[in-house]
C-alpha cells in the first residue's frame, strides 16, 4: 500500500526544519550525563553478550575433565550458543515492542542469570546445555535491543560513538573472558558473568524509557514522552523541537495499517530491509567468525605461535574497535564500511597466498609472516567498521512501527550467517585452505559493490530524517 504525497510531506517538513541541527547540538552539550549514563547500563548487555562468547574457549580441557565429557559433548556445548541466539534474535523485536526496551533488557538478563547459574550447578552436560542455551538466547537478543534502546535515547551528534560502543564492550568482554578464564575456574568464571547482569538490573532503575517507543507504543501518553525525553536532554534544555519531531513522523506512521511480517516486503520498507539484511550478510558471509573461532588453529596450521598470534589478534581488535567508535560520528557510516572492506580483501588474499605456498611447500619461511600480517589487517580492517557499523546502521534505518519485526529480521539474518560460517569453515579449509579466503576476499569486493550503490550516509540526520529519506 503506497503511502499518500500528502503523508510523506506531514513527514518531510517538520524534519527538513531541523537541518541546521541547532537544538540538537544545543541539549547534546548542556547536559549529556543521562545519556551517558543510559548507554553505560544498556551496554553492560553488551559486555555480557561478550561474556558469553568468550566463556566456552579458556574452560574447555576443565569442562570436559571435571565432567568427564566427550568432545561431541563439548563441541554441543559450544554451538549451542548459536541457536539460543538465533531464538533471541527472532524474538527479540516483538518483545521489546510490547514491554518496552527496559523491558525487555530485564527479561534478556534473567535468562542470562538462570543461564549462568545453571552452568555454575551442572554436574552432568544436560545441566550445561540448558544454561548455554538460555545465555545464548539472552545473547542473541541484547544484539539487537541494546543498540536500538541507545539510538533512540542519543543525539545525533552522538549517536554513532554511543552505538558502535557496543561492539567495543561485545570484544572487551569476550577478550576479559579469555584472559581470566585462564586464571579462575569454570565454575568461577561463570559466577563473574553474573556481574554485568546485576549492574544492568540495578542501573536499568536508575535511567528513562526510550522516549521513541513511548510515544509509539503508548499512545496519547505524551507527559511519559517529554518526561523522559527531559530527563536524557536535561532539565533546562529546551526538547519542544525534538519532540515536536518525534511525535509529527509517529503521528504519520500511525495512519498506517499495522506491519506485518510480509509488510516488510512493501515497496515502501524494501529498502531499508535490503540495507538491513544486505550489511548483516557483508558482516557475516566474510568468515568472521570462522577466523575469529579458529584463531588458534589457524596460527597453528601456519607455523605461528597460536598463544601469542591470539593475544596480539584480541589486543588489535579491542584497540581499533574503540578508534573506529571515536570517529563514526565524524568520519560517517559509509567511509568507515568501505575503507573496512577496502582491508579485508588484502587480509584475506595474503592469507590466501601463505596457504597456498604452504600446501606447495613454496617459500615456507615467508608462509607463517604472510598469515599473521593477513590475519591482523583482517581483525583489524573488521574492527574497523564492519563489526559495529551494520549494527548502528540497523538501529537507525527502521521505522518504528516496523522496527520490531525488522530488526528481528537482520538480527536473525546475522546469527544465521554467525552459524553457517563458524560450521562451513573447517569442511571450506579441508576443501581448499587458500581456496577459503579467495571466496571471502570475493564476498568483500561485492560488499564494497553493495555499499557504494545501496547503503545510505546517516552521519548527523535525526532517525525521523533517516528513516523519512529512505522508507518513501
């Protein structure tokens, strides 16, 4: 169903008002402490998500010799993960559309905590499945709850910073994890992973309601609105233009018929669901998570120490996460996702050309320096911008009213390539190891194909001025 010319004006006038951004900058440098503070409790979910990651990795030889499991046992344990995720992610959207995103975030660690204690209690691999399971699923929702509660909450100054934070504490979890599980035991180190949980609970007490979703799912609730809208801007800061904003674009999208799932597919959505799931798919199809899982092995295979490749591979991608999280704002969405690409072919033809002199057996002292150098500008051009920037892109491009089921959507479409690549990478080595990364290194330079025509630049618009521009 097209929407009328008259509705895309009411939704085009009050946003092309707001180009000088004036207000914006206004409330974002009198008082952002709230909004700060906000994005610091949301991403304690992202540092959980990292948690969950990193766990199965330093306790394995622990795991399988004080339960005496097998490595069918073990390797369940491990993938298991995934699917949990792949449940949270489907119902993610639809969950925190209805209770609200603090909501849901309280749900999403409840099943975190069971989880946990769960795996802390275990005495047999039921016990530990059921736990990795249900961390899992906490997992795979706070991927997509966590940047779209901080999107809505943030200036758009600021917006870029605050979201790709989420990634930074996704590798900073997941690096902290490896580290002190070498030192602690497994069923201390799960006892830890409830920490974030409990600084996410406490401090979700403390912080507003998206003032977005309330105005969306509480309609003609307008104190809620401007209260915490208020709140994240400050007590003085003039929010009449925002919330003006706000509230003509939600009026707009409610003379809509309710979306469903096949809505989605409209031609009014359809770009925004093709940028959606087009940079989950960028993001995934590379093998990030098959390098990232078989870091070791990979080290290993190419005559690198695998302890020492490890820490310098965890210490680059914490580093250049958080120097891609300084600039997105500054720098743009798009530059970032191309010059991010624009590495990873490099990264994975170099590593293509050691495996390849080394299953010749060509030049074999350069087959080990040719596979770090291309292991590290590969974590290092995804640091980059590939592994935050589809997250922040996502949080920002979906209406509201389609949000829910959207994001669900790429977020699934994610987790599922998470698992495809992570189960196809060792059948893909065993086919053709340097035959792997010229495949990857194929699926980067169609990346970059894609966001030079596809993806849109949303450095510095409001989301009602995203979203306005490409769901028309």
């Amino acid at each position: 169903m097209a929407i009328k010319e008259e509705e895309k004006e009411e939704v085009r006038e009050p946003l092309m008002a707001v180009e000088d951004g004036s207000s914006a900058h206004e409330y974002s440098k009198d008082n952002p402490w709230m909004v700060y503070l906000s994005t610091f409790v949301a991403v304690c979910g992202s540092y959980e998500f990292g948690t969950c990651a990193g766990y199965s990795s330093p306790t394995q030889s622990a795991i399988r010799e004080d339960l005496n499991l097998s490595l069918a046992d073990y390797s369940l344990f491990g993938s298991i993960l995934t699917f949990g995720a792949m449940i949270g992610a489907i119902t993610s959207g639809t969950i925190a559309d209805l209770i609200g995103r603090k909501g849901a975030m309280r749900v999403y660690t409840a099943f975190c905590v069971t989880g946990w204690l769960s795996i802390y209690f275990a005495k047999e691999a039921l016990a530990l499945d059921i736990g990795r399971l249900a961390t899992g699923y906490g997992m795979g929702a706070f991927s997509y709850v966590v940047p779209v509660f901080i999107a809505e909450i943030a200036p758009k100054n600021l917006r870029g910073l605050l979201t790709a934070s989420t990634e930074f504490m996704n590798c900073a979890g997941v690096s902290v994890s490896f580290i002190i599980g070498n030192v602690l035991t497994w069923r201390a180190l799960a006892l830890v992973a409830l920490i974030p949980c409990a600084v996410l609970l406490f401090g979700l007490s403390f912080i507003p309601e998206s003032p977005r979703w309330l105005m969306w799912a509480k309609a003609g609730r307008h104190k809620e609105f401007e209260a915490s809208l208020q709140k994240l801007r400050g007590k003085d800061a003039d929010i009449s233009h925002e919330a003006a904003e706000i509230q003509d674009y939600i009026t707009t999208l409610e003379q809509l018929p309710k979306a469903k799932l096949l809505d989605l597919f409209q031609k009014r959505y359809l770009r925004s669901i093709i940028i959606g799931l087009g940079l989950m798919v960028c993001q995934q199809f590379g093998g990030i998570n098959g390098i990232c899982f078989y870091t070791s092995s990979i080290f290993e295979s190419a005559g690198f120490s695998p302890t020492l490749g490890t820490i310098i591979y965890a210490i680059i991608q914490v580093m250049v996460t958080g120097l891609g999280a300084a600039v997105v704002d500054r720098v743009g969405r798009k530059p970032l996702l191309l010059v991010s690409a624009t590495g990873l072919v490099p990264g994975c033809i170099l590593l293509a050309i050691s495996f390849y002199l080394k299953a010749h057996e060509l030049a074999l002292q350069a087959s080990p320096i040719l596979a770090v150098t291309g292991i590290m500008l590969y974590i290092g051009s995804f640091s980059a911008g590939m592994g935050a920037v589809p997250w922040i892109v996502m949080s920002e491009i979906f209406p509201i009213n389609i949000k829910g089921q959207a994001g669900s959507l790429a977020t699934l479409m994610n987790w599922f390539g998470a698992w495809l690549c992570s189960y196809s990478f060792n059948f893909l080595m065993a086919w053709s190891s340097y035959g792997t990364f010229i495949f990857y290194a194929a699926v980067y330079v169609m990346a970059i194909l894609f966001i030079i025509t596809v993806v849109p630049e949303t450095k510095g618009k409001t989301l009602e001025e995203i979203q306005a521009a490409i769901n028309v």
